[in-house]
C-alpha cells in the first residue's frame, strides 16, 4: 500500500502554505528521512522528510498553494529484494535485407525555382503580454502576512514617532578595543546590535508602560524583556525573538543573533524563533536608511529603529567638531504611553549607548 505524504502542521492558526520546493521529483526514489519539499507559510518555511522509502509519486506542482493535511504524494514501497536497475537500452531496429533495385533513371533536369514573394510586414500589437515591462505572481503567505500585520497595526493603534540622535563615538571605540579579545573567546564579534538591546532593557525597565499592551479593556504589562531583532530576508522580513535578555551576557546576545542569522538564510528559522516578543528592534541602517518612522509590530507597544551612522557636525563643550552620529526613531502606542514616558525612553536609551561602559558593568 502507498504511504501517503501529508502537509504537517505548523502551528496554531496557520491553515495553508505554498508548496514551493520538491526537492525529489515525481517518479525518483527516495530513503527515510530525505527531504522531499519545503513548505512556506506565512511566519516560517518548515523542510519536510520521507516516513520511508520508496518511488515518489507527487500530486501537486511547485509553487501551489496547499492546506494542512492536504495529501501531496505518494510513496511507493518497493518489495524487500527488489534493486532498481537502469531501464534496458532500446534494441537497434533491424536492418532490411537489400533487394535487387532497378538500375537508377537518368536525372531530369530541375525546374526553375519561382522568385520568392516579399513577406507582408506584421502589423504591431498594443498588447503587452510577453514582453518584460510587467510580471504578474501571486503574493507568498509571508508577503500577505506582512502586509495585513502592516495594515491593522496602522488601524488599531494610534501610533506616534519621537526622534533623538546618538553620539557612537563611546561604542566604536570600545567595540574596537574589545573586539579582538572578544572574537578569540567567544567565536563572535561584538556587534552594535547587542548593545542596543542591552539598552533597550535597561529602558524597559525604568519605563515599564512601553513594556505593556492593550488587550481588550485590560492593560497587560510584561514582567519578561524578550527582544525581536527584524531581519530582511529573500521572503520578506521575519522577526526573531532574543529570550530574556537581562540574562544573557553580550557574547550570548551575539551568538544567539548569529545563530537567527544563519537560520534566516537557510530559512530553517522556527515557530519559537519567532515567539514572544514583547519590543523591537529595527535597523534600517544598514540599508543606508537615515530616517524613517517604523511600524508597530503588534501586540507591542514600542519599537526602535537604528539608522546609518554618519559624520556630522556638532557642538561639542562650545567647539563645532566631526562625530560618528545615529539618529534614533522611537513608534509608539499613544494608548498605552504617554509622549513624556516614551520621550524619556528615547533619552534612556541614548544615553546607554554614549556611555556603554556602563552597560558592560551591569551585563
């Protein structure tokens, strides 16, 4: 009996997925625990594995959209003491005998070839299918799921901006004093990243309502500082949860983050990778952003955004002089904070970041 090969569940409240790799194709022979496709949904891809061996025998295409539990293929056991061999080589067709053959007639002289007629020009179509100006694709689940997080974030909360800027003078100095010890003790360098996410708990903790969150008429504030760190990828833009990171030392702030870096990529981040946020973190400096207002990333109630780091001209003890500068951008919930605490969480974080020496000693 053919082993039926079912779409797995992946999670609670995702109900499709896009079937948008088979790794082994229809008719080939596949072992127990080989992948046979990659199924994306709208939080994560998730690679799915033979129950046993067999010949595949797939019943959708790449790139339909699939239900969880759909049947998708089939695997045909093959009987014990059965080896595939290769398919015999066609046998050569057989040779006619030769027969006695009249003597050949003398060639006739060929007729004149007819002038050939000039082709009709083509008329010009308006039409634009076929040609490169426009292509048409369905939207991945990440993509819908993206853009329907973006819209309600924008009509349920009454989402505020405050800006500040940061001297990064401090932070490069030290990072670079510390990197090359840093890098030879934990396999990781120290990133500016893990320091603004020590800040960002050092600000939760003195402003405890940009930690919270409406739910209905209650007002829910997290006693947990689980950091999401957004990260642009091929599929779009995920958000990995650093868990408790009051605990956590910087090398393992700077591991965990490698390590949601190297998932991203092979696109082997999970479900729990991507739970429990309760802030974020966006750098679109690294883009080259200067400015920007980021978006809410619901339930939360704050989220930071980094931006390039740039020379800049300011006054210093009365002298104008060049420095490092990083404009820093705080979204808010208005519902849940008020302008003077989120004011005062921008501040908080700002000047962790210009005295990180401090950071270090309470890490």
């Amino acid at each position: 009996m053919n082993i039926e090969v079912k779409i797995p569940s992946a999670g609670e409240s995702i109900t499709s997925g896009v079937l948008s790799i088979w790794h082994k194709k229809n008719g080939e022979r596949v072992s127990r625990d080989e992948l046979l496709f990659t199924l994306e949904t709208d939080k994560v891809s998730q690679e799915v594995t033979a129950a046993d061996s067999g010949i595949l025998h797939t019943k959708v295409a790449e790139g339909d959209e699939v239900k969880i539990g759909q049947v998708v293929a089939e695997i045909e056991p093959i009987a014990a003491g059965v080896t595939e061999t290769a398919p015999p080589a066609p046998a050569p067709a057989p040779v006619e005998a030769k027969a006695s053959a009249p003597a050949p007639e003398a060639p006739k002289p060929p007729a004149p070839t007819p002038a050939p007629k000039a082709a009709a020009p083509k008329a010009e179509s308006s039409s634009t299918v076929g040609d490169s100006r426009a292509t048409r694709k369905k939207l991945s689940p990440l993509r819908r799921k993206i853009a329907t997080q973006l819209v309600m974030a924008q009509q349920t909360a009454a989402i505020l901006t405050t800006f500040n800027e940061c001297d990064m003078s401090a932070i490069m100095a030290l990072r670079k004093e510390l990197q090359e010890d840093f890098s030879k003790k934990h396999g990781v360098k120290l990133g500016f990243m893990s320091f603004f996410i020590k800040a960002v708990v050092d600000a939760l903790q003195a402003i405890p309502s940009i930690n919270s969150r409406m739910e209905g008429d209650e007002l829910i504030t997290n006693n947990a500082y689980d950091i999401g760190v957004a990260v642009g990828t091929e599929r779009g833009l995920i958000v990995p949860v650093v868990k408790d990171c009051e605990k956590l030392t910087f090398a393992e702030i700077e591991t965990s983050l490698s390590g949601f870096a190297t998932k991203a990529r092979e696109g082997r981040i999970s479900l729990e990778d991507l739970s429990g946020g309760v802030f974020t973190i966006s750098n679109g400096g690294v883009y080259g952003s200067l400015l920007s207002t980021p978006i809410l990333n619901p339930p939360q109630s704050g989220i930071l955004g980094m931006h390039k780091i740039q020379d800049r001209a300011v006054v210093v003890n009365g002298q104008i002089v060049a420095r490092p500068m990083m404009y820093l951008a705080l979204s808010y919930d208005h519902r849940v904070v008020d302008g003077k605490e989120a004011v005062t969480f921008l501040v908080r974080v700002k000047d962790c970041i210009e005295n990180p020496a401090r950071l270090l000693l309470r890490a």
